[in-house]
C-alpha cells in the first residue's frame, strides 16, 4: 500500500484511535465509528473512494443506512454514486409500510424502523462498524422480508467475530469490511 492510498488513510487512521474502557469492554473512538475525534476529510474521502470502488453500482437501486453513524458514509458514497439514500432510523414515522426492527449490541438494545424500500429493489448497506453484528442481523432480515435484494453489504469498521459468524449462518448476505481491527495492549491494531 501506497502512504496516500484509501486503504492506507484509513489504516492509519484507525492505529492512532484512542481506547476507553466500558467495564471489561475495550472501546476504540474514531471519527467514522463515534463522530470523535474529529474526521479529516481524507479519512471520510478515502473510506468513501474504497466502498464506491468495490461496487458494481448497475446493479444498485438504494443505498441505505443505520443512524446515526452510518450517516457521514451514507451520504458520501450516495454523492459519488448518484444513488438515493435512505437512513433506518431510531424513531417511527408512522409513514405506510414502515418496518420496525428491534436490535441488540453487544452494550444496548434497541428498535429501528425501515421506510421506504420496495420489493425488488437492489440495495447496497453502508455502514461505520460490525462487531457482534446484532444491529446489522436484524435489520438485514427484515429488508429481506420487505423483499428487497441485500445486492452489497460494506461496514467500514469490523472488530469482533460478528461477520465471520453471519458468514457462517447467513452465505447468502454478501458482507464486506474494510478494514479488521483488534485491540491488542490497549492499541487498535490492523488485522491482516
């Protein structure tokens, strides 16, 4: 990797994150993960550039996303792309057709709601981190069940074994990440 490359900006964007600790659980804070510390805009350029280049977007209707941190990806790589967006939010609007989704991270649970996907539309999700990937599972099923197409699935930020697992139970849900980090001696380190 070249030092200005995408992958590289991102990489070395992700080695200086700070670490906080939840109880047992070791946080990393980065921009594109926690809106802190602030985003360069080399770093939203770059994880923007890679994601658009691993699409095939003559086969993308939509690009959708979670609130809140799926947002700054959401409407870069829609930019780009000249796709429309649409974000799962947190709250109902009561629009017709509107899906609610309950999720649970490793550290909280939650309930979404989906607007706005039709049957039969090839969706691309972008999205800031998978860790357990409880957010992401049952949000993606229920997109399923709307009957939309999970066409691509790119999460900027993978830590934990939540991909590898959906992999495992889910070989249809074509999940990408780009870039795989551990925290290793309280330090965010690249895994290869």
């Amino acid at each position: 990797m070249e030092p200005g490359d995408p992958l590289s900006v991102l990489h070395d964007s992700l080695r200086g994150a700070p670490i906080i600790w939840k109880g047992e659980y070791p946080y990393f804070i980065h921009p594109i993960s926690d809106g802190i510390p602030r985003m360069e805009a080399k770093v939203l350029r770059a994880t923007r550039d890679l994601i658009v280049s691993m699409v095939d977007w003559s086969k993308i209707d939509l690009i959708v996303s979670v609130e809140a941190m799926g947002l700054p990806l959401l409407a870069a790589v829609g930019d780009a792309s000249g796709k429309p967006t649409v974000v799962i939010r947190k709250r109902s609007y009561g629009m017709e057709g509107e899906v609610r989704v309950d999720v649970s991270t490793g550290y909280s649970e939650s309930t979404t709601y989906i607007n706005d996907i039709k049957p039969g539309e090839r969706v691309l999700i972008v999205d800031d981190v998978i860790s357990t990937g409880g957010t992401l599972e049952p949000i993606l099923e229920a997109i399923e069940r709307m009957g939309a197409t999970l066409q691509e699935i790119i999460i900027a930020i993978e830590k934990g074994d939540g991909r590898e697992r959906l992999a495992l139970e889910r070989p249809n849900w074509p999940i990408r990440t780009l870039a795989r980090i551990d925290i290793i001696d309280g330090k965010v380190e690249i895994v290869e």
